[in-house]
C-alpha cells in the first residue's frame, strides 16, 4: 500500500501541520489542498495585482522547513497550491531549493487555465475561469521521479488518487480502484474534518484540542485504510470518516474526470483503535465534459449592524429602516434588512436583551455603497430609536465574488505535466466517458416493528439520534444527515422528506431542495439549490458557507419514537 497523508484542506489551514506530518511518523506522499472556491477569487485578485502571483504563498512559506525534511525521509509532496500560476510556484520552489541547497525534482500541471478562451467556450467574462483536472499528470509526474509536484485547478482528491494510480500502476480504466483512491481523497482533503473537527458528536472525542491530520492507505484494489500518527489528537472513527464523506456531495455518483464514483457502494468497517477500512467502492467511466470554475467580481457590497435593545424591537426597526432609505444619496441595486430575533424577555444582561437588524447593500458602483451609505447610518445615531447604536464603524465597500459553475467538453481542455527536466507531455482525455445520471435508490424497507402498537414517541431535537454535514457547492448547499443504527436508518429514510426539511428550516421552503438517498451509509443527503445565492464570495447570508446548516436541522424538534432514544 502507499501511505499518503494531507496537511491543508484551505488556504489558512494549520501553518504547523505540513511539518507535524512529516515528523509525526511514516509517510509516502504529503498532499496539500488549498483551492476552494473563494480561493479562486482571492488568488485572481493578487493575479491581478501582480502577474507574477495567483499561487498559495503560504505553501511556499510551509516548504522553507518542509522541503528539507521531505527529502530527507524520501516523502514526495503533492499540492494543488499552484492555483491559478502552477509555474510561478514551481519556479519559485526551484529558487527556494536554491537558496537552502537543496537539489528537488520539480514537476507542475497546468492547462486548467481557460481565462483566455472564455469567449469561444461561451463561459461569459469572468475573472478565473479553471477546468477541474484529474490525477493523470500527477500521476506522470511522479512516475517520471518528481519530489514535488505542484498542480493548478484539480479536483481536490486528484493529489491523492494521481500519486495512488502511480505507485500502483492502474490503468486509466480500473474505474473500481480509481474510484476507492477518489473517495479516501474526498474524506483526507479537508484535513481534520476527518478526524473530529467539525463533527456532530465532538463530545464523544476524547482529545479534540489538537486534531491530527489524516492519512489514507491506499492498496492496491482501491481498499484504503483511513488513519492518522500515533500521539495525535481527534479521532478515526466510522462515523467521523462517515460525515466526511457526505460533505459536499449531491447523489449516490459522484463525478470526477477520471471515474464516477458510486457513494451507494462504499463499506465502512473498523479495522483498530483510529484505523477505518474504506472498501467495495465501486466506479464507473466519468462524464464527456469537465466542470469549470468561473469567479467573477460581481460589484461592490457594504452592511450596517444596528442593536436594538428593549422593548419594541419591531417599531424600532421600521423606525430605522425608514430613516435610513430616506436618507440615502442613491438607493442601492440591492438592499437586504436582516433582523436576528436573539433577545431574551426580561434579561439579565444588556445583550441577552437585544437583537441586530443588518442592512446589507450591493452595487456595481463602489459610491453608491460607500462612505456615503455608511455614513447615512450613522447620522441617524441622534435621531432615531431609542438606545441607538451599531457594531462598528462607518467604512467604505468592499468588492464581492460570484461564483458559477460551466462545463466544456473534454476535448476542448489540455492537460498537460511538465516534467522535472522540463519536458511537457500532454494528458489525454478519458477514451470512454458516460453522461452522468442519477441513480435511483428505493426508500429503504419498511419501519421495523417498534413495539406491538403505535410506536411512542418523544418531541425532541433530531440531533439526539442523528448527525450531519453540511456545506457549499456554489450557490447551493447539501446537508447529509446520518444515524447510527440500522433502525434509526429506516424511521429516517421513511420520515425526514423534503417536505419535512423545508418545514424544519423555513428558509429553504421556496427553493427547489432534492433528497437522496444513501442506505449504506444509513444516510440521506439534502441539496437545496440558491441558499447562497451567488456563492460564498457574495455573502449573500448569514452563513455563508452553509457551514452550520446541518446543526441549525439537527437542533429542530421532530417525533422521534422513544425506543430510538
């Protein structure tokens, strides 16, 4: 088996974990994953502020004391820190190598970049626009005897399974073991959301002050074993490797550039204290298009928090929300009031007592959001609701992302890997591809038989008996929720409907949400389409990321039979 551990699943992960991993114990290979979506956008930013830029500099940073140490115990790393510049990070590696004489083979993989061609691809005008690649340059690039190798836009698992496809030399059409190597990526590249960060049940964690990173060992038939260093903190477990692989999903396939893989498939069992085996993952010939990362400065944005304290919050804010619109030199394209209902009656502090309305303001004019806007607010300070006053303040706008995703045929991208010596090979795309469908899952079996009668139920928060795992995909969000035995599973399946999760999160009631279901994982995953709006960068709500929606449905109140509690 080949051991590869991950040490960044952000732009701003840990600085200390690429070093903790490569002194922690054995490795193989050391990945970093540092593109999310909004990643594109901020390094488009510096792009444009200096051509030389648009790669992590922060992994630059981390190789001043890991490169030495990586080549000292014979451990290749692989990083799609290159972002939207892959050669400027290989070139600024090689002088960084220089200077600590050091002697590196350095590899990149670029082609990702379609910035150039988005008008005859019909991709609009965005700021970055970047195919998401697959693991076969990497894969080159190792094989031809890289240290480091350092990619553009790939999928994130893709610096898992190219390194993996190597040291087992598979074939482009072993889709079974691809796609076990693409879900040990999906659960190592966010770092310690695999090991109890992040988790539903972190009070079940012993040692959660410092996760450790984790490591897969992937075998040869695709099978992996799910882990991380001895002495470290967190955990390992079916149910924190099980959250990981909900996140950020939509159905049973899960497509990728180089196979499909079939989440229905996947069989978790434990193999030791820490250690999950990951097997009879199942895969299928990916998609004839590649998805494309577009990122787009949408206009400039601008907010105001009032607090309103007491009584009458509801006339206070009319009161402030007339006032302020009045007063404005130009209304902006968008304004969005936001009150957050967080008092308590008759409190015993001052901000238990009271409640912030938000006016947020958006428009192609950085004028019209600016100074102009803010300082509106605060003139009111004197004349308006009793107890005035805000959380900050007044500032100017500041520009904001939009994000979207496009999809081109893979013929139309190249993939290429430069090679240490410096020769270019160009990838080419999947010979066999197969539109994406999706799978259709029958509603599981029946509810067992939970006592002779009616079963009694409980109202209590659904997150006594279920975990969950929300997050982003552009403008919308998922939210995987799961149980924990097989009983549970069944009363679940058959009772959380989409129409009992829009009624639990009233927000999504006027948006299009889809169910499917995953019964070997004794989950069900949720995709509600426009929560976000245009996309993390644009802010569009409270949180932004969807991060914590899975909490917010996991403390809403349902009937849950009493023999599950």
């Amino acid at each position: 088996m080949i051991r590869i551990g991950n040490a960044s699943g952000f732009y701003g992960d840990r600085f200390s974990a690429v070093h903790e991993m490569l002194t922690g114990g054995p490795l193989d290979v050391l990945t970093g994953d540092y593109l999310a979506e909004l990643t594109m956008l901020i390094l488009g930013r510096d792009r444009l502020k200096d051509p030389g830029l648009g790669y992590a500099k922060t992994f630059l940073k981390q190789l001043e004391t890991g490169l030495g140490e990586a080549l000292d115990r014979g451990v290749k790393i692989v990083s799609n820190a290159g972002g939207l510049n892959p050669a400027g990070l290989a070139q600024a590696i090689a002088e960084l190598a220089d200077k600590l004489g050091l002697h590196p083979k350095i590899a990149y993989v670029e082609g990702d970049d379609l910035l150039d061609r988005v008008d005859e691809l019909h991709l609009g005008k965005p700021m970055t626009a970047n195919a998401y690649l697959g693991a076969w340059g990497i894969a080159e690039a190792i094989t031809a005897g890289a240290d480091v190798v350092v990619t553009g836009r790939v999928t994130d698992a893709s610096v898992i399974v190219g390194p993996a496809a190597a040291h087992h030399g598979w074939k482009r059409t072993q889709y079974d073991e691809l796609a076990g190597a693409v879900a040990a990526g999906h659960v190592i590249e966010c770092g310690c959301q695999a090991t109890g960060g992040n988790y539903a049940f972190f009070t079940e964690i012993h040692d959660l002050g410092r996760p450790g990173f984790p490591i897969a060992e992937i075998h040869a038939d695709g099978s992996s074993v799910i882990t991380k260093h001895d002495g470290t903190g967190g955990a390992v477990t079916i149910d924190t490797v099980k959250a990981q692989l909900l996140y950020e999903i939509t159905g049973a396939r899960y497509a990728g550039p180089d196979v499909t893989t079939r989440l229905d498939t996947i069989e978790l069992t434990a193999d030791g204290p820490d250690r999950v085996r990951i097997s009879g993952v199942r895969g299928e010939a990916p998609p004839p298009t590649y998805k494309v990362s577009l990122n787009s400065v949408g206009g400039f944005r601008n907010e105001v928090d009032f607090v309103l304290t007491g009584l009458q919050l509801e006339q206070k804010a009319e009161l402030v929300q007339q006032q302020l619109e009045q007063a404005l030199p130009k209304r902006p394209a968008e304004l969005k009031w936001t009150l957050a209902w967080t008092e308590k009656p008759n409190a015993d502090t001052e901000e238990e007592a009271s409640v912030f309305l938000r006016c947020a303001a958006k428009d192609p004019d950085p004028k019209v959001v600016g100074r102009g806007f803010s300082s509106a607010a605060i003139e009111l300070a004197l004349a308006s609701y009793p107890g005035f006053h805000v959380t900050a303040p007044p500032g100017d706008g500041s520009p904001y992302g939009v994000f979207r995703a496009g999809y081109v045929d893979i013929h139309e991208v190249s993939h290429v890997v430069v090679l240490p010596d410096g020769t270019r090979r160009e990838i080419e795309p999947a010979a066999e591809t197969l539109p994406l469908a999706e799978l259709e899952i029958e509603t599981p079996l029946p509810l067992l038989q939970l006592s002779s009668g009616p079963p009694r139920t409980r109202e209590v928060p659904l997150g006594r008996i279920a975990g969950a795992r929300s997050g982003d995909k552009g403008g919308d969000a998922n939210v995987g929720v799961w149980v924990r035995q097989e009983k549970a599973w069944r009363w679940l399946a058959n009772t959380l409907t989409v129409e009992l999760f829009q009624e639990l999160l009233p927000e999504t009631r006027e948006l299009e949400v889809t169910r499917y279901l995953l019964p070997n994982l004794w989950a069900v995953n949720f995709v509600v389409e426009g929560l976000l709006g245009e996309g993390v960068a644009a802010q569009a709500r409270f949180d932004p990321q969807a991060k914590a929606v899975g909490e917010w449905l996991r403390s809403r109140y349902v009937d849950v039979p009493e023999v599950l509690l």
